[in-house]
C-alpha cells in the first residue's frame, strides 16, 4: 500500500465494521481490536451493544474488565458470569459496578454458577435492579436467604432457579420467593441437605413446581434430607 493509500477494511461503514468485530468471541482479542485506531474502537463498542448475550465463563477476567464490557451491552437479555477453575474472578464490587448498567433491567438470564468471592451484599445489589430476570443461576455460591428475601421482592418473573450447593439457605428463604415469585416453574435445589417437609411445604404453595432433584421420595418417612452430590 502507496503511503496515503486506506486500507480496504478502513473504507468500511462502521456498521459493518461492528458487525465482523460481532464474531469475534475472544475478548482479548476484542481488547486489541479496539486499540488499533478510533473508528475500530468505535466498531468495537457497536458491537457490544448489539450483543443480547454475553458470557466471561472460562474466560479469565476481572471485575474491571467484565464491567467494562457490560456497560457497552446496551441490548443485553442474557449474563453468564459463572466462574471456572481459570475463569472469571468477579467480587460484590464487581456486582456492584455491573448493577449500574443500563442493561440490567432488561436481562432476563444470570448466572453467577460458582462465583465463590461474592456474598449476599454483591447479589442483592444486582438483583434489585434486574427487575425483568426470568432465569437465575446462583448455583455454587455462598449466599444466604437474605438473597432469597431480595430475588422474592425484586423478581415477580422469576421462572427457574439453580441453588445447587447453597447449603446457607432454608426453609424460610424458600418459602418467601415460592410465594412472591408465583411465575416460578422450576427449582434445583442439589446438595443444600434441605428437610423433606420443607419441600413439601413448596409443593402445598406451588402444586405445578418442578424440584431436583427428581429421585427424591417426598414420602418416604426415612429420608430427612437431601442428598450431597
């Protein structure tokens, strides 16, 4: 190329810029996209805010980093934050920051599976805002029912739940958000050793919903709580 002479890809409209840089699916390759010139930058952040879904699982970022990238999803209806063995490290501030997005209102998915580093204070602060949430994955996480008291408030469209592992939950969180979240189809609730009588006490509020693990007999009068797996 003749100095002076643009590149083909710079005489792209940004739209369609926005659209490649859409494909894309490694955020740091994303990152360095970004850095090449404003009008990839400005594509960049396009493309973002045309994304309705986006997921950090296994990819290793922080809490700076998975904000930076949700306050440019504009149009984003599903979060993935789960954590793997090298995956995403976020923090209640990080929850916090994510909460001030604009997206947030609209989601209707989050999963925060195994995100050990946060507390109920982190998911509150996400939770009030995602007032259209209709799925929810806390899966793995340290929360108690005081999230449960605050997804039974903030989320009346709420339809499944994973608790899998959330053994600081009882029978009195369980209760709140069967009762508040009467769109509620389905609930895992693997691995929390709850009392049997409590999910019959969510089966007497909720005949229709769905609970896992499935092999457990509500009837057995030898069994007192569920299993660890």
């Amino acid at each position: 190329m003749r100095g002076g002479d643009e590149a083909e890809i710079d005489r792209l409209p940004i739209d369609l810029l926005a659209h490649i840089f859409s494909l894309l699916i490694s955020f740091k390759d994303l990152a360095q996209v970004s850095r090449v010139c404003r009008k990839w930058k400005q594509g960049v952040e396009e493309s973002l805010a045309r994304r309705e879904t986006l997921s950090f699982s296994g990819w290793k970022v922080d809490d700076e980093c998975t904000t930076r990238l949700v306050l440019l999803a504009y149009g984003l209806k599903e979060l993935d934050i789960s954590r793997s063995r090298w995956g995403c490290q976020i923090t209640d501030y990080g929850l916090h920051q994510i909460s001030m997005a604009k997206c947030i209102g609209n989601l209707c998915s989050i999963s925060l599976w195994g995100s050990t580093a946060v507390t109920d204070k982190g998911v509150i602060q996400l939770i009030t805002r995602a007032i259209s949430l209709q799925h929810l994955n806390i899966g793995g996480t340290f929360i108690t029912d005081t999230s449960l008291f605050a997804i039974a408030d903030s989320c009346p469209r709420l339809k499944t739940i994973v608790l899998w592992g959330c053994r600081q939950i009882s029978e009195n969180g369980l209760v709140a958000l069967v009762n508040k979240c009467q769109k509620l189809e389905a609930i895992n609730v693997w691995g929390t050793r709850l009392p049997l009588q409590c999910l019959v006490a969510l089966l007497a509020i909720s005949p229709a919903l769905r609970i896992q693990p499935r092999g457990v007999l509500l009837n057995d009068d030898n069994s007192h709580a569920l299993p660890i797996y």
